[in-house]
C-alpha cells in the first residue's frame, strides 16, 4: 500500500472531506501511475479521484466496529517513532 495514503476509518474526530480526497488523489496517482496527467487525461483523472472519493466517503460512514476510536496524536506519534527508528537505520547504514 502507497505509504501516503493513510488509515481513515475509527477516528475521533472522524476523516475529513479532505482527508478522504487526499487518499484517493494518491490512489489515482498509484493507479496511473502519474502524479500529473496531461491535459487529454486531465478530466479523466479528476473524475476518478472524485467518484473514489466519494465512495470511499460512503464505505467509511457504513462501517462498523466495536474498537473505541483512535486517537489522531497518539497515532501520528506512534508514525514518528517508527519513522525515526526506519530512517535511523538508514543514516547509521550509511554512515558505515
């Protein structure tokens, strides 16, 4: 999976319009395999970032869970520590 594209379901506060608009751009990014189509492309790309932004809107308002709701701090800095322990590694690596 794009490492961009981020788990959205069982927030407090929920996902963001933006949130979810976010994840399909990368989506349609990964699929096409552009970051930037050309202009011939362009309504198609925005179409399919639309339409699987607006379904994933919908699959995240059905689903159901019985977890308690993350927290977006506590995740974003279990993210940072793994971060730093992968990018670490990489300095130490490379330093020998």
């Amino acid at each position: 999976m794009c490492r961009n594209i981020h788990v959205l379901h069982n927030f407090e506060p929920a996902a963001t319009d933006d949130e979810v608009h976010a994840a399909a751009l990368q989506f349609v990014r990964k699929v096409s395999g552009t970051t930037k189509p050309s202009k011939a492309n362009a309504e198609a790309f925005d179409r399919a970032v639309a339409e699987i932004a607006h379904i994933t809107r919908h699959l995240l308002d059905d689903l159901v869970t019985t977890a308690p709701p993350k927290d977006r701090e506590t995740e974003a800095a279990k993210a940072r520590a793994r971060a730093q322990v992968r990018y670490g590694r990489i300095a130490e690596a490379q330093a020998s």
